[in-house]
C-alpha cells in the first residue's frame, strides 16, 4: 500500500504550513504542527492508519524533543521529518511486516527520520534564501518611507510571497518524496534485508538516538544535582515497574499536588486557613 496523489499533496500542505509563519504562527505552525509527536497524528489521518502514525510520531520525537535554532543554525528540519520521514517510517514498517509497538519499527523510524532531517536542512536553507529576496521588497518599501507603500507591502511580504518559497522547497519535494516512498522503501527491502549488516547497524544507531535527545533536554532544564533525581525517578517508573506514558503522568501529577502544597506551606498561607477553621469550630461550639 503506497502513497496516493491526494495524500501526497495533503502531507506536503502541511509541511508548508508547518514551517509558514504567515499562517497559524510559529507556536501553531513550526512548534505544533511541526512537532513529530503532533505531525505523527496528522499523518496517521491522512494515511488511514492513526495508530502507527502515532506510535512513529512519538519514536521520532524523543530524538528531537529539545531541538532549538539558535540564530537560524539548524541541525535538523523537523519539517521534513515529520512530513517526510514519518510516512517513510510507515511505509518501511508496512513493508517489512514489523509490529509498529516493537523496538525494531521505533529504530527504524528514528532512522529514517535522522536521515530524512538532516537532507530537510537542504531545503530548509534554499527556503530561507528565497525569503531573503521577498525581505529585500519589504526593507526597500521602507527605506523608501512611503507608508502608503509599505502598507501594500507588508501584507505581500508576510502573507503571499513566502508561499513561493515553500511551494518550492517545503510542497514539491514532499509531495515527490512520498510519491516514490513505495518504490524506494521497496528498494530497501531488496537491497537492505532485515538480517544484513546495514539493517542492523541502522537499528544499532537508532537506538542510540533518543539517548542524544534526552540528553540535550537535561542540558537545558537540570539546574542543580537534585534535578536528576526527578528524571531517574522517571526512568524507574519505567524501567522497573512498567508504567506507561499516561500512568507515569498521573503520578506526577500526585507528587506536583504534594508539592504545591509543601511550598504553600512555607508561605504559611495554611496557617491562616488553620486559623479559619478554628474560628468556625468554635462557633459551632457556641451554638
């Protein structure tokens, strides 16, 4: 089961407006719909297979869970991982008959999607060098100090022109790349049998991906040395006692409770209520 032209044309509408700021924002755009954990439902929709997309969508998201692009500098085009990279991972795992719950499919998946990443920086660039030329109109309009002008301008530049950049290097190539996902992933199962080295050494490096993204996330949240005991704490819950994501939550959100009201407690506002119900023990004595 391949890649049909609508769903070709869908995944590469969502790749331009994950990436187009014009259109819901960078928090809905870049930062939600962007993100392989949320790209991961989108496709699932699209591709008629919610489950697997979700599941694909949240092994790929560990390897990127604290992707940042300081000063433009990108390491990987989260874009075209969750657009590309995830319908791949879908098509792969359909291909080789693998269990999309199993640790074989999640290495394969952040594979395809490391591979696919660091080609999305390509096209990631060739779209910021065509907006530098849309740029360029507006910084003219006001160089200029036409108001008049810049205020047909500014639409143009913010709104329209940046949809010729993303047709070109966010659309098209998705569209492409998906249209010969069939093919390619077909090529790989001949070429690259489960069994060979190159399999094998692709899982091997995609095991090891997550631990990268886990560990650029510690670098920016653990402040001091106590903090990493919240994450071994988490780990164990894991590891040890087999809680799943949503289980894990929940007991976060008990030990959140606890705290909130440790930290209440140091600002004595419980003493006051204390206070209160005193009061109303004592009226009830009095009646």
């Amino acid at each position: 089961m391949g890649i049909s032209m609508i769903q070709a044309i869908l995944l590469g509408l969502f790749a331009c407006l994950a990436s187009l700021p014009g259109m819901g924002g960078t928090t809905i755009g870049n930062y939600t719909l962007g993100r392989p954990l949320v790209g991961g439902l989108v496709v699932g929709l699209i591709l008629g297979d919610i489950q697997t997309g979700i599941i694909v969508g949240a092994a790929i998201q560990l390897v990127y869970i604290a992707l940042v692009t300081p000063g433009g500098t990108v390491s990987a085009d989260v874009r075209a991982v969750t657009y590309i990279g995830i319908p791949l991972a879908i098509l792969a795992i359909r291909a080789q008959g693998l269990d999309p719950n199993s640790e074989v499919a999640a290495g394969l998946a952040r594979s395809l999607g490391a591979a696919v990443g660091t080609l999305g920086t390509v096209l990631f660039y060739g779209t910021a060098t065509m907006n530098l030329v849309w740029q360029g109109i507006g910084w003219k309009a006001m160089d200029g100090g036409n108001w008049a002008a810049i205020k047909k301008t500014v639409p143009l530049v913010d709104f329209v022109l940046p949809w010729i950049s993303h047709i070109a290097f966010s659309f098209i190539p998705t569209v492409v790349i998906c249209l010969a996902g069939e093919s390619m992933v077909g090529m790989m199962k001949e070429y690259l049998p489960m069994d060979g080295v190159a399999m094998k050494t692709l899982f091997t490096v995609g095991s090891l991906l997550p631990a990268v993204g886990v560990a650029i996330l510690c670098k920016q949240v653990v402040q001091k040395s106590l903090d990493w005991v919240t994450f071994g704490f988490g780990f164990t819950l894991a590891a040890v006692m087999g809680c799943n994501l949503i289980a894990s939550a929940l007991i976060a959100v008990f030990f959140a409770l606890i705290n909130f009201k440790v930290e209440q407690i140091k600002l004595g506002r419980p003493a006051i209520a204390a206070a209160g119900a005193a009061l109303d023990d004592e009226e009830e004595e009095d009646i």
